[in-house]
C-alpha cells in the first residue's frame, strides 16, 4: 500500500507510525521538517529504510510545502495519508483533505478544545485559523490521539459517523529495551520534553529538590528538553542560580537534545518526573486539560523507556501508568516515598516490573492487533 506521513513538528510520535507500517508490500513517503529529519537520521530503524523523504526546503512556506504534498499524494497514487500534526494553516489543510476524496485521510489531534472551542482576541489571523479549525474537523471523516485517555472526550464532541482510535505516540522495544541503574544511590529523575512552563510545573521540580535536600535524599534531577522560547529563557535564570550552589540538577542547551542522546539520559533513569500543569493555556487562547483533552508526551516516554513515574495526583491517565506511579498533591510526599524505595530496592524492582509489564501491550505487534484495518488487512 503506499502510505504518506506528514509530521512536521512531532518527530517522536511520526517515528512511531513509520515503524508501525513499515510492512511487507508498504510503500511510505514522509514529508517532513528539516529539524526532524535530522533526528530521524540518528535513529537506525529508520534512516535505513528505503522511504521516499520529502522534507520542506529552507525559506518554504507551509502552503507550498502542503500544496508540494498535495502534488506528491497525486503523482505518487498515495491511498493512505496520516497527518500527524497539524498546527497552522487550517484552511489548506482542509482544502488538502477536500482535494483528495479517494484518499483515506486520518488527523491526529493533540488538543482537542482548541478545536471545538473557539476563543477570538479582535485579529483576523485568530478568526482565519479557527474557520480553519472548523471546517478541518468538518470534511475529516477518521481521528486519532496519541493518549488513551482523550478518545472518549473526543468522539463526545464530533458528529455521529466520525471515528477515533487511540494510536500511541510511541512503542516500546523489547529487544533495545535497557534496565535502570541497580544502585538507587542517588535516585535519578527525568524531566522529559521541552522546558516550558505552560507545560510543566517547574515550582515542583524546584521544591522536589529542596525537600530532597532537606530530608537529604540523594537525587538528581535532569532536565531533557530545550528551552522554549521565552517561558523557557525565564527558566533558565532560575536552573543556573540553582546550579551555582548545588550540583544536582542537569539540563541541555541544545533547542534538541539529539535523540541518541535523549535515550542514554532515559536508560539512565529510575523515574520519570512528569510535573504536568494539568489545566493550561498552549494554543489560541484555549485552556486544556492534560490527559483529556490534550496529549501528554510524558506518557509516551513513561511505555517507550518502561520506567516508573511520578506524576500529580490529578493527572488522568490510562491504565498503563495508574499502577506505576506515585502520584503527589504535594512534592513534598515525594521524598519520604522515595527514600522507602531506596533502602527497600525489592520494592522499586517490583514496580520497575509493573513497568515493564505495562509496557509490553505497547509493541509494534500489539499496537497493529488493535488496528487490523490499518496495519493487517491493507497490506494482506
């Protein structure tokens, strides 16, 4: 079957598609950003693929580039096309959905609200894109989220006949699959995705370390993300100032962490750190709340990496991560969870385990059984 994937911002959840259907007898064109093919390119399992890549040409606008996709969906007789993120230009994108009636078309959705609730501030570009917005999700008959959590809440919200399915934003790999560290001397934690306030509660992270400090429990804490923007450089002045006086707490200067690089930091880890603001403000002025109506990639690297996590109590999550986590109203429960886990290490091996075992309904194989349409029966 010959399949087009169009990610432009995501590289990690678009990853994920291409080795779900990179089948026998499948023919895949990606179109791309410069930035993740460059990612791509450092991950083995793909950059050896013979894939047709289409990646956006410097100073190219993204409606060439998607008129540039529409061209290629035509000449190369694509019958599947996945666009896994889309956060600009929706009026073309619906034109591209509307130009192409024989195609089969899914669109991925990590912020459902923003879609259906609309907020105007006076300017016509904010007007354009939720006109946009609208008629997208009109002429898009099938949806997917990448959290399990978000399909009910989604299909509440759209017509009767429209579909939505809950493909992960990643897989776990058994064979590449790497423990955490025996020692939990120190109990090392990652903070993954981009360092951004809007996302992630840094308060926490910062007060995590103080009451460690205090009960002196022995952690590190990394940072694994760029700064984004300006929330990001506010950040910044904070980690330094801490960093002068303590040597716990890592971070990255890159606006990507290489992936080879983000991986050895995960395989390092003993927990994942996921302080999610659970209500936040990300696009047009359209509050969402983590773990229903938007996407937290958090889950994703809790099921790739299979590590135990800590997360806020009022995150909504799967049945995946509920059995795996300590869940915190405040941070400062964390430390005295922590330290049972350090002089019992039976313990953390058991839910190090639970992990694992979670982990493993989340393989390739797994993932294409609970979707025979897309990656069985298209390619039988």
């Amino acid at each position: 079957m010959r399949i087009g994937i169009f990610e432009t911002d995501h590289f990690e959840v678009s990853h994920t598609l291409i080795r779900l259907f990179q089948l026998p007898g499948n023919q895949l064109t990606i179109f791309t950003e410069p930035f993740s093919w460059h990612q791509f390119r450092q991950m083995p399992d793909i950059a050896h693929q013979e894939h047709r890549w289409m990646i956006k040409k410097e100073g190219q606008s993204k409606a060439s580039f998607i008129f540039q996709l529409y061209r290629e969906v035509k000449q190369q007789k694509i019958e599947l096309l996945y666009l896994g993120t889309v956060t600009d230009n929706f009026i073309f994108y619906a034109w591209l959905v509307k130009a192409l009636p024989h195609v089969r078309i899914l669109l991925t959705i990590h912020d459902i609200n923003s879609y259906f609730h609309y907020q105007e501030n006076g300017s016509l570009r904010r007007r354009l894109r939720n006109i946009g917005k609208r008629r997208l999700v009109k002429v898009v008959e099938e949806f997917s989220v990448i959290n399990s959590t978000m399909v009910d809440y989604l299909q509440s919200l759209l017509p009767a006949g429209k579909s939505v399915r809950h493909i992960p934003g990643s897989f776990f790999d058994e064979e590449n699959y790497v423990p955490p560290p025996a020692s939990l001397e120190p109990i090392q934690l990652v903070v993954p995705g981009s360092v951004d306030s809007r996302r992630r509660d840094y308060n926490a992270v910062f007060g995590l370390l103080d009451s460690c400090r205090e009960q002196q429990l022995d952690i590190v804490v990394t940072l694994l993300g760029g700064f984004y923007q300006e929330p990001g450089m506010r950040l910044m002045k904070r980690v330094l100032e801490y960093a002068a006086q303590y040597p716990n707490l890592r971070w990255f200067e890159e606006t990507v962490v290489p992936q080879p690089v983000f991986d050895e930091v995960m395989q390092a880890a003993h927990f994942v750190l996921a302080p999610s603001v659970i209500s936040t403000v990300i696009s047009d002025g359209v509050r969402e709340e983590y773990g229903v109506s938007m996407s937290s990639g958090n889950i994703s690297d809790i099921v790739r990496y299979a590590r135990p996590a800590i997360i806020p109590a009022a995150l909504v999550t799967g049945p995946e991560i509920s059995h795996i986590a300590i869940r915190y109203q405040s941070v400062k429960e964390i430390p005295e969870q922590l330290k049972l886990l350090r002089d019992h290490p039976d313990t953390y091996l058991a839910i190090q385990q639970r992990a694992l075992a979670g982990s493993g309904a989340f393989t390739l194989d797994a993932i294409r059984r609970q979707h025979p349409d897309l990656f069985t029966e298209v390619n039988s």
